[in-house]
C-alpha cells in the first residue's frame, strides 16, 4: 500500500466538506474518484497532497504521516499533482514551464530561474518530458497559445517533470473535446508507464475516460464514500448510478 487516508473530516466553519474518508491506494493502481459537484473531490485531493490539512484523521503516503506538509514537501517524497484549472503561467513557454518544474524538483530555489538556460540538466529534464508528451515541437511556444487541451497537457506534464512515485489528477482532461479526452489520457498512461509510476489518482467527470481507464473508482457524496469498488461493481451499484452517475451512462 502505497497511499492510505483514514477518517478524514473537513470542516469549513460549519459546513462539513468531508466526512469521514478512508481509502488506500495500492502499487500499480490507477483510482478514479467521482461524484457530483460539491461532493468534496478536490478538497479529498488537496487533503491527500498535504495542501490542506484536514480537520481530523491521517494520511499515510509511503508508511509516513504526511497530513498538512505541504505540496513541496510532498512532491520531495515522491508525490505530484495537478490542478482542476490549470495553473501554468502564460508568458512562459512550453519548454520553459517545464524547466521551472524541473528546478523545483531539484530543489535548487528560484533564484537559479535567471540562468535556467545555461543549466544542462535542467535542460535535459525539461526536454525528456517534454519529449514524453509530445511537446517537444512546440517547446518554444508561450503556454497561453496553446490550445486547451495541450494546456492541460502541460500542466499534467510539470507534474511529471517532479519525476513523483505516485501523481494526483484534478480533472486532467476537463474543458477538453472527447477526441482530446482520450488523446491526453492514452500520452498519461503511457509516460507513467515510461517513468515507472506506481499509482495514479484521478478525479474525472467523464465517465467514458473513468470506466476506460480505472482498476478502482471511488465514489463520493455529500463528503462521504459512497462506492469503493471495480468499475465493473460501480456499474452495478444502483446508488452509484442514482447519485453520481446518471443515466447516460446507466443506459449505456
Ligand atoms: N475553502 C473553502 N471554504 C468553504 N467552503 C469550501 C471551501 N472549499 C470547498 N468548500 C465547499 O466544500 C464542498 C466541497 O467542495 P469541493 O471539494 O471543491 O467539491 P468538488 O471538487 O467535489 O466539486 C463544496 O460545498 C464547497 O463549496
Ligand atoms: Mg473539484
């Protein structure tokens, strides 16, 4: 077991976003969460990559109480993340974006940012994922003129550029056509795969890429987990689809 939450609340004042979350993550697993909007996804994530401490329970990555360290931290142990809305910086380029990535991984401060183009191995790491992602022709392009779904590309890349063990996803293809849907999900699989990632963690809306891609989805509502099962016992599971699924995707 990789990753394991136990018991995780979250309050905000009153409003109880998150109640009572416990799951595990295991090696090789690609995990889906799901739910309706305000169902507490992106604040599980924020939990789960220390952004945000929770209100009460643990989070163990690696054997190791991680709640509330902070993503830098994190991300020095071996563990990434992307955003719901992109976060890249639009006067940077492709290649550039990357390459503050990598300084961040290797720990080096932002004052190294001025000479970033002299640094070898900050080069060299930029243009491997840029390369793994199918960047690399447009490394010299500013972030903002690239089309949406390559912005979320990039985002997920810089992710990778951390060179994390295990990667959590906000909504990695959201805002993006179908055709780019798959497109960015098959370039995610496949440079996990060539970094030897150990566990992926999505949340997704689109249950097409959800079912296509997931070993487990996890499903929540209203701050609670509903489902916790294969995609095959999710598809079975009438509250699932009652609530969070719907019936687009009941009916085929
Ligand atoms: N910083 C915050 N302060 C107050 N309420 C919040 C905050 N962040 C999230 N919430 C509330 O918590 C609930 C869950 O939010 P969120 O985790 O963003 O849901 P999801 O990602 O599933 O749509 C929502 O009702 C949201 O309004
Ligand atoms: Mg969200």
């Amino acid at each position: 077991m990789i990753l394991r939450a136990d018991g995780l609340r979250k309050l905000y004042g009153e409003f109880c976003a998150l109640d009572g979350v416990s799951l595990t993550v295991d090696q090789g697993e690609f995990v889906s969460i799901i739910g309706p909007n305000g169902a507490g996804k992106s604040t599980l994530i924020n939990i789960l990559t220390g952004m945000t401490p929770p209100s009460s329970g643990s989070v163990r990555f690696k054997d190791r109480e991680v709640a509330g360290i902070g993503s830098v931290r994190l991300a020095r142990l071996g563990m990434a993340r992307s955003f719901q809305l992109v976060q890249i910086f639009p006067d940077l380029t492709v290649l550039e974006t990357l390459q503050a990535a990598v300084v961040s991984r290797l720990g080096r401060g932002t004052r190294l940012f001025t000479s970033l183009a002299r640094d070898r191995e900050v080069q060299a790491g930029a243009l491997e994922v840029a390369e793994l992602f199918g960047l690399a022709e447009r490394r010299h392009v500013p972030a903002r003129q690239l089309p949406q779904g390559d912005k979320k590309l990039l985002d997920v890349a810089s992710a990778f550029a951390l060179r994390p063990e295990i990667i959590l996803l906000d909504e990695p293809t959201s805002g993006v056509s179908t055709a780019d849907k798959t497109a960015i999900m098959e370039t995610l699989v496949a440079a996990s795969r060539r970094i030897g990632l150990r566990a992926i963690i999505q949340v997704e809306h689109d249950m097409d890429i959800v079912f296509a891609y997931s070993d487990r989805i996890i499903a929540l509502h209203q701050g609670k987990v509903l489902a916790d099962a294969a995609p095959a016992a999710i598809l079975s599971n009438q509250r699932v689809i009652d609530t969070v699924i719907g019936r687009r995707a009941a009916t085929g």
